[in-house]
C-alpha cells in the first residue's frame, strides 16, 4: 500500500465505508454500486525487515515513521482484519510440510456461518448497520468491559469497536455458536492490534 499515492489510497475510504462510489462531472453526480473486497499488504519498513529476529534491519525510527505514514489511520481504520504476517522458517517450506484445510473444507464452514448471518439479520455482518450491530452483537457485561478496555489502551476509534463487534460476531459464526463469547471477542481485537504503531504515526 505505501506504494501507491496518497491521494489515490484515500478516495478508497469512501466506498470502503458506504459501498457505493459518487462520481461528480461538472453539475451532474452519479452513484454506482462499489462493494468490494479489499486485500493489501504493506512492509512493517523500507527495507522490509522491522522486527525481524534477524536484526537486520537498518531503517532509522524516522524512515520506518515516513514510510508508515504514508498510509492514513483513518483508512486503516475501515480494513476489518490486521494480519502481521512473519517469516516462516525453512522447515515448515519443504514440499513435505504438513497441509493445512483444504479450500473445500473452509468454504464449507464460510457458507454455514453466512447462512447465520442471513438467518438472523438477512445481510452479512460485514454490512450491518450500528443498531443492527448493537442487536446482533450482545456481549456479557465482562466482556463489554473487557473491549471497552481494549479500546482505550488501543485508542481505537467508535467506527474500530463496531468492527470489532462485527468480526467478533462472524469469528462465532465460523464455530457455530450462538452468542459471542470472550475468545471470539479476543480473537476480533488482537486483529486490531497489528497496525496500531502505524496508525499512531500516520495520524
């Protein structure tokens, strides 16, 4: 992502947010459908190697900021997962590794858990709205607590705690569960964890 231009990086907030997208020519305007998926990745540095156990990353504190800076917090805040990605040791590369689940397998639960979703509220949870998150993302009064702490140690903003409710919900989808549950709800915030350091600095 740092690698595009800034500007072209935040005309993405919009749609990201609303799933439509406003083209505006002189006095006319036109609204078209723009749901989509996004997946991006990013360098944790310049050079690629921040926080590797190596230590072979050399980026001064202000080339990893300037570099990380270039992508905003506000777009980072619409993106739902935050996944560090770290290097996997040569072993489990070899031909011979042990697979994981099949696609077949994961497609299988995903199509369940959106069955849920359509069953309880007749839209995935990714597209709910904040009352219809509020109803469909009770949580017990720890847990309430528990994110709420999560939110002021992180300094997540309101739209991030929606979010967080919303994966928290689909992650007790996938296991089939009808409420949400502390582990669901731990899962949803370490995935907000990720980036933190880089939104901090492209805010």
């Amino acid at each position: 992502m740092p690698e595009w231009d800034r500007r072209a990086l935040e005309v993405l907030r919009e749609p990201l947010e609303s799933g439509v997208i406003t083209v505006s020519r002189a006095a006319r305007s036109a609204e078209f459908p723009a749901r989509f998926q996004l997946v991006a990745a990013m360098n944790p540095c310049p050079c690629g190697w921040a926080g590797d156990p190596s230590g072979r990353c050399r980026c001064s504190p202000d080339a990893v900021r300037r570099y990380r800076g270039r992508v905003s917090g506000p777009l980072l805040d619409r993106i739902d997962l935050h996944v560090e990605v770290a290097r996997l040791p040569p072993a489990e590369l070899r031909p011979d590794a042990p697979a994981g689940e099949s696609t077949a397998t994961v497609r299988a639960r995903v199509v369940e858990a959106r069955e849920r979703q359509y069953a309880r509220a007749g839209k995935t949870n990714a597209v709910l709205d904040q009352p219809e998150t509020a109803s469909a993302c009770r949580l017990a009064d720890a847990d309430r607590l528990l994110l709420e702490r999560a939110v002021e140690a992180l300094q997540l903003s309101a739209r991030s705690m929606h979010r967080i409710l919303r994966v928290a919900r689909t992650i007790a989808d996938l296991e089939g569960a009808d409420a949400i549950g502390t582990a669901h709800l731990t899962e949803a915030i370490s995935l907000r964890r990720a980036t933190r350091g880089i939104e901090a600095a492209a805010a």
